[in-house]
C-alpha cells in the first residue's frame, strides 16, 4: 500500500538547502582575487573596476538589508543569514569595508553607495512589502552581475555567476515560503 502524500507537498528546492549550497559554491569557485590568466595592462584594470563595482553594489545590499532590519526588528532571525551571505560577498570581490559584520546592528545612515543612495528613507511599513524592496534589489543586481559576464576574465566571471546565483536564491527565499 502506498503512502499518503504530503498535504503541503511543495515543489522547488527548500530553503535550508538552498541556504547550504550558496557558501559551498562561492567556494568551489575561489573567492580569491586571483589572476585569470589572460592578459595584464588594459584588461586587467577592466577586471578590477568590475570587481571593484561588485564590491560597492554588494555593500549597498548590506545597507539594504541594515536599513530592513533596523526598521523591522521581527524580520532580523529571517534576513541575518542572508545579509551575512551579502557581507560574504564584498568581502570576495575585495570590499567588506562598510559591510563589516556589527553594523547590522547599528546601520549608518550617512554611508552612502552607488547602489542605494538611502536605503533607510525607502523601507515600506509592512514585513510584505520590506521582504519584496529586498528580493527586486537581490533580483536587480543578479541581472546586472548575470549581464556583466560577458565581458569579464575567466576568475572574476566564475565569482560574478557564483554571486548572482546566490542572488537569486536569495530572491526566492525572500519571496516564498514561511520564515
């Protein structure tokens, strides 16, 4: 006789192992800033003003998420891994300066980013709309990374994909399920 199935079967990739598998593949791809191999001079500058945007986007994420977090203290247990995911990867790309991780207790609210020029003054009033402000700058800057392949050497576009795939599953923890 065959098992019951589950009443709330539910289809996708969980949470928790999706949650697992974002460190193990930042580093199965080498989060260091090593060379790629190609070139020095004209290309290897372009590669370092990539990573150095990276940097700076990811940093302006963690505002994000201080600013959430600050404005919806219930939300803290659900968006702490995620923004430590965040502060992860600045620190790959070669920041992690503003991203330290204490400031999610105090975020600065005169540290300004290219990625979110005031992340404080745009956190909605309900955990809804404050979850889905996270998730479309987690999707936002998935695109942008996804995109920036094209043009990047082989190291960097392994920890651009990496990162942007992590963004993403970000995307869906943020918008699905129960915290």
């Amino acid at each position: 006789m065959p098992f019951p199935s589950s009443p709330r079967a539910r289809s996708g990739p969980r949470r928790r192992s999706l949650l697992a598998v974002a460190p193990a593949a930042l580093a199965l791809t080498g989060c260091t800033g090593g060379d790629s191999g190609g070139p020095a001079g004209e290309d290897s500058s372009a590669a370092d003003r990539a990573r150095a945007r990276a940097a700076r986007d990811s940093e302006g994420l963690v505002e994000r998420y201080d600013a959430v977090i600050a404005a919806r203290p219930g939300l803290a247990g659900r968006l702490g891994p995620l923004r430590e995911e965040v502060v992860r990867h600045a620190r790959a790309f070669g920041g992690g300066r503003k991203a330290s991780p204490s400031a999610s207790s105090s975020p600065s609210p005169s540290v300004t980013s290219s990625a979110s020029p005031s992340p404080s003054a745009t956190v909605p009033g309900n955990d809804k709309d404050a979850l889905a402000g996270l998730a479309a700058a987690e999707r936002e800057l998935a695109d942008r990374r996804t995109k920036a392949l094209v043009g990047a050497p082989g190291e960097l576009a392994r920890l651009l994909a990496s990162v942007a795939a992590a963004g993403a599953a970000h995307v869906y923890l943020l918008t699905e399920g129960d915290a």
